[in-house]
C-alpha cells in the first residue's frame, strides 16, 4: 500500500506534522512518503491520502485546497483523511468551555470532507515562534500591533502522541482494508 501525505505549510509546522505522519506510517509497514501539496501533479502510483494544511485566517492554505479540488475524483475513489494544524496553546477548550480546535476547523473542510469522501479531519495545535519572518498580509499586521503579537502564545504545541495516534489509526484501518477510521 503506497500512501501520499501531502501538506501545504507556510513556516514548517505542518510540514512535520506531515513528516511525522509518514514516519508512522512506515513504522507501521506501509510505504508512504511526504510531499508538497504544490508539488504533486498525478495521483498514479497512490492507495491512500492524508492530506493537511496549515490554517490561516480559517481557511487551508491555496497549495492544499487545490490539489483537493482538482484531483476530486480520483481522491473520493481512494481512502483519504484531512488534517489541518494551526491553533495555538494546549487547552483543547476556552475560558467559556468552548471547543477550540471545533472553532479552528477552516472554512472549505465540509466541503472538501463531502468532495472526496473523506474519512476523518482532524485539527492539530501548530508552533508559533515570535520573530520569525512574516508572510501574508495578516502575519505583517500582527507583527505591528503589540496587542495583537500578545494574543498569539510562543511555543510548539504540536501533540506528538496525538498525532503519531492517529496516524496508527489510519494504518490500521488501511491494513485492515478499513476505510472509516
């Protein structure tokens, strides 16, 4: 079984995330390599998917919505599974007991999930490091209001366990020939 991890990650947060969903996969016995969303061109050669993007301003970055949109039909007849990382801290909720990586889902997921059949997306905390070069109009905003620079914590709050879980998950369910988990 050949899986494609495709990602579209603008600092490099999600790009391990999409390295450390392969490693476990291949830990698992499958062959599965991590690639570029902007890079991938055919889908020939692939029995599964899990394609990520990092989120900005609720919305997957273009490399990773297009690679969707465009190869919808040869994705919706293969298993695919949806991540997107982004949201910043360890609480999984808010002070009002909100669910914040529920509110951190971008905009285009149902549509997507619905497009190709997908069988799970999840949501990963991500890494923000202050000083980093901004990209993108809204990182250069931030980068100016002090307020605003305080609102987003500094760290790495990628959940390792969490994610090398799911990613086990999804390799059991492909060697099982399962396609719902």
């Amino acid at each position: 079984m050949h899986v494609l991890v495709a990602y579209a990650s603008r600092h490099g947060s999600t790009k391990a995330i999409a390295e450390r969903i392969a490693e476990t996969l291949r830990a698992a016995g499958l062959d599965a390599e991590a690639r570029p969303a902007g890079s991938v061109r055919s889908l020939d050669g692939y029995d599964a998917f899990v394609i990520g993007s990092a989120a900005y301003m609720f919305q997957w970055l273009k490399e990773a919505t297009k690679l969707v949109r465009r190869h919808r039909a040869a994705l919706a007849a293969r298993p695919v599974w949806l991540f997107s990382s982004g949201p910043l801290g360890t609480e999984a909720t808010d002070a009002e007991g909100r669910d914040q990586k529920v509110a951190a889902v971008p905009k285009e997921i149902a549509e997507l999930r619905a497009a190709v059949g997908a069988r799970d997306h999840r949501v990963f905390f991500g890494a923000y490091e202050r000083g980093r070069k901004p990209i993108g109009l809204a990182e250069r905003f931030v980068g100016l209001m002090p307020a605003a620079r305080e609102a987003f914590p500094e760290g790495d709050f990628r959940d390792w366990p969490e994610i090398e879980a799911w990613a086990a998950d999804i390799a059991s369910a492909l060697r099982q020939g399962r396609t719902d988990g």
